[in-house]
C-alpha cells in the first residue's frame, strides 16, 4: 500500500460514476415496469407492474437524497446541516426488512463536512453486513471536539481487506476505481474534518470510529478550505 493523492477531477469522475452505480438499478427497474404496462393487457400483471415502478422510484428517490448530502456540496463552504436529515435520508436509504437503524445523533445544526462524514460511515456500515442485521450510530461530544460511533451488527459482518487503508488515503499500486472511491473519499472528509476514523472487526459485529485526531484543530473551518476537492 502506497499513499496515494487523487486528482480534483479524477475524483469527481469517480464519485459521479459511483452515483450512478447507486440509482442505475431502480431506475432501470422503472424502465422495465413501464415496458410491462406498454405490452400487457392482463390487470394483474398491470398491478406488479405498477408495485415495480412505485417501489423502485421511492428507491431511486432515496438513493439521490443521501447522495446529495453524502456526496454532494450541499450548499456553500462552512454551510451546516441538520442531523435530523442527515437521519431522514438514512432511514430512506436503509427502508427495508433486513435492516434497523438505531440513530442516537442529538438533532443540531453541524458542519457540512462532519455530516458528510457521518453518512459515508453508515454507507460502510450498510455494506458491513450484506445479510442485514442492526446499525446503531451515535454521538458523543460537541461540534469542534464531536466523535462519530456505528456499529453494524449482523451474521457474518465483515470489511474489504482494502478498506482501511483507503481511509487512510492508501491504494495498492497506487490507483483506485469506482468500486474503492466511497472509502477513500470517507478518508478525505475525515482529514478535512480533522477526524482519524478507525474499524474493528469482531464475530458478528463491525465497529467504525471517527474520533480527532491529535493535533487536530479545535474547528475544522480553515482545514476545510484547504480541502476544496471536498466541498
């Protein structure tokens, strides 16, 4: 592992085709519904046509709203962000039967990045545990001391062997593709923020921590504009 510094644009590329990979599956789920309704005749074929083309625009919705805030400017720099949407869009993201959501963020106005941050650590705690289970994610501190907590529990929870060192800002053979720029993006929203994220990995459980680093600034605006790729 080698570290590793992606170009402005090379992330953006990155990060745009990482967007699509994510909305590309309910959307063409829609395209397929609406070839059903176009073709047949039978009411109840109409009927799962129509389920299809709900449930999979309610998913693309979801998937763009955390995306827009995990991925996305949202808003000019310095801007803050509610938790509480932060809270909204991962409950959307995560609607279905295999997952639960535990959330113990107090509902404030934090910084952009620190949000950002908050949202691409439950992406990595979703991917923790393919088989579903339980997230729980938590706060402690205040805005310029604030430490993040997820735990994703669930039958054989585990990480990419990768995904460490990419939040550490590391890629083997000094390249990374789209399937490896959410968690090195992560890695630089930490950096920005002036948060070391670390993962321990245990039967059943997955635990990813963002705590300050040391030396870490006591706020995280200035580290921000020095870290405009982010924004």
């Amino acid at each position: 592992m080698t570290q590793f510094s992606l170009d402005a644009l090379d992330l953006a590329a990155l990060l745009s085709s990482r967007v699509c990979h994510d909305v590309i599956s309910p959307v063409g789920a829609i395209v397929n519904g609406l070839e059903v309704l176009e073709e047949e005749k039978d009411a109840e074929m109409r009927g799962h046509a129509l389920a299809l083309i709900k449930s999979s625009a309610n998913e693309a919705s979801a998937r763009l709203q955390f995306c827009r805030l995990a991925f996305g400017a949202a808003g000019s720099k310095g801007a803050s962000i509610d938790t509480g949407d932060a809270e909204l869009v991962t409950r959307q993201l995560l609607a279905d039967e295999r997952t639960q959501l535990n959330w113990s963020v107090p509902r404030v106005l934090m910084s952009k990045n620190k949000v950002k941050l908050l949202l691409n650590l439950c992406l990595l705690a979703d991917a923790a545990i393919p088989r579903g289970g339980v997230i729980s994610v938590s706060s402690t501190g205040e805005e310029d001391r604030i430490a993040f907590r997820i735990e994703a529990k669930g039958t054989n929870a585990r990480v990419a062997a990768n995904i460490p060192a990419l939040l550490a800002g590391e890629a083997e053979e000094g390249a990374i593709d789209a399937r490896a720029i959410q968690p090195y993006y992560a890695g630089l929203v930490a950096k920005a923020c002036g948060l070391d994220v670390t993962v321990n990995v245990e039967p059943e459980l997955v635990t990813i921590e963002a705590k300050p680093a040391a030396g870490a600034l006591a706020a995280d605006e200035p580290r921000e504009q020095a870290q405009s790729a982010v924004a």
